[in-house]
C-alpha cells in the first residue's frame, strides 16, 4: 500500500503541475467525434478521468467460477503537445461461486504514455502509440495482483466512415487497438491484447448526414459494439483467446459521458455468464479551462 500510495501521489503530482498546450480537443478528427470507449482505449491525448464499474462472472487461475467487481479509476494528462501520461487502478471484490472466502483488495498500479502520431481531419482518421506498464507487488495477494511487472507497448487507430458515397454508412466509425504483453517473469506466456469497436454517431446523423429531429437525450447517443480479446502466443497456452463481445450505448453531455455495455463472452473458455459495465468519464480540459490550448 505505501508504494502504491508514493507512486500514484507522485505522478498526479506531476501531472497536476504542468499544464497541456496545443493539444487536439477531445476525440475530433475533422467533424467527427470518437467518444472515450470502455474495453478499446481511443486514439487521442486529453486530460481525462475515468471511472468504469464492471460486474461479471470469470474463472480464476485455477478454473473456478468467481463472481468478480470492480471499480477502476484512470487519470490522463498530457504532459505536451501530443503527449500524455495516465494511472490508474482497481477495486476488485471477488465471491467464488462454490467453497471459499470472499476476497478484496486493490489491483496492481497501471501506468502509461501515449503519444499522438497524426490526426487527419479531412479522412477522420486518427493514430496514437504508447507504453502501457501494470507495476508488480502494487496490488493485493488476496486478489492474485501478479508479483511481477508487464510491459506493452500499444497501437490505436480510429477512423471515419463520413467520406463514403453511400449517406446511411456516413454516421458508423471504427477504431481498434493491439498491444502485446511482455511478462518480466520467465514462467508467464507473452499474450497478445486486440479488439476493435464499430460505432454509430447520431449526433454525426443528425449534423452532417440527414436531420431527422431527435430530441434529448437520443440526439447525443453512439450506439456501440466493442470486441475486446486476448490470445496467449505460447507456453502452455499458445493459441488460446479469451474475450468478449460488448454491444452498449454512449451518451455525450457537454464535458461528461455515460456509457453501459453488456459483456458477453466469446467462447466457453472466456465464460458463460453476460455480465455488464458502466462508464462516468470527464472531460477535464471543459472543466477546467485553464487545460486547454
């Protein structure tokens, strides 16, 4: 607890005391706005908040059935021009479905970079890379946090579809991310983390493809399909994927957004239970002005 402590107090710290310039506002590539998504991470450096709770039904490492919460908490700042940092963590509580205890306790500590490559606005399209850490012996025992620490570097890609001569595809998006995962420990298989999302812009509809006169709240919804999977490359796994498939929706307010998404498992390997998140996202360059460029 005192080294997760030091370290998240340290990077807000840091954070908190340079502030962003000539950052691209929110998630726009030209007209079109990708919103801040719950599984694919987004292709754009802002400063943000991000709560997202997720109730489910898994299997531990030993392939008993858990019922698992979480509450996860993530802060990005960029530190320059297309250049951020987060952290983040979670809450976890765990209720095994046959014989044991009911466990809880703190995830390892997340931390990261992400640095924008390009945003082009007349193809609204959008490409960012980054270093993803999740920091060995931050977490809890009691919750199997890995004693060891995990590097993955990532890519995420959005794009648009409003350049396409047929009107009714104009309002969907897509966006994806990859990132293999690289273990310290010699024992744990190296896995490959991959998904993408298909997305429907109503405000996009309504804007800039056909009127159609929807009111609040429907005007500022994205309608959104998220596929979210891991494959294990070797040990005693390679091969193997596990994920989910999450149809949700996203509404946009002024400088937050709500999201809710089912999860829904890929294969009798990733589960059998349809467990569900919910998203609270700040914006926090529209709350705090002094954020922006």
């Amino acid at each position: 607890m005192p080294c997760r402590i030091a370290i998240a107090g340290s990077f807000v710290a840091l954070a908190g005391c340079i502030v962003t310039s000539n950052a691209h506002a929110h998630g726009f590539a030209g007209k079109r706005f990708f919103p801040a998504t719950l599984a694919i991470d987004d292709s754009f450096v802002n400063p943000e908040l991000d709560f997202l709770y997720r109730n489910d039904k898994v299997r531990d490492d030993s392939g008993n059935a858990v019922y698992l919460s979480g509450l996860s908490v993530e802060f990005a700042q960029p530190l320059a021009r297309g250049f951020a940092l987060f952290i983040g963590d979670t809450y976890l509580h765990q209720n095994p479905a046959g014989p044991g205890a009911v466990q809880n306790g703190f995830d390892n500590v997340e931390i990261g970079s992400k640095y924008q490559v390009f945003i082009h606005d007349q193809e609204e399209s959008a490409l960012a890379v980054g270093l993803n850490a999740e920091l060995g012996g931050t977490g809890s025992k009691h919750v199997s946090a890995s004693s060891f620490t995990t590097l993955s570097p990532v890519i995420y890609y959005s794009k648009g579809l409003g350049n396409l001569p047929i009107q009714g595809l104009r309002p969907f998006a897509v966006t994806a991310q990859i990132a293999p995962n690289f273990p310290t420990s010699p024992r744990d298989p190296h896995t490959l983390d991959w998904g993408f999302t298909v997305q429907y812009s109503l405000p996009y509809l309504e804007d800039f493809v056909r009127y159609t006169g929807l009111g609040a709240p429907f005007r500022n919804m994205f309608p959104i399909v998220e596929f979210a999977n891991e494959t294990c490359l070797d040990r005693n796994c390679g091969g193997q994927t596990t994920g989910s498939i999450n149809p949700g929706v996203i509404w946009m307010g002024k400088s937050t957004q709500l999201a809710v998404e089912l999860n829904v498992p890929v294969n009798h390997r990733s589960g059998s239970h349809v467990g569900f998140m919910l998203q609270y996202h700040l914006y926090l360059d529209d709350i705090f002005p002094s954020l922006k460029r």
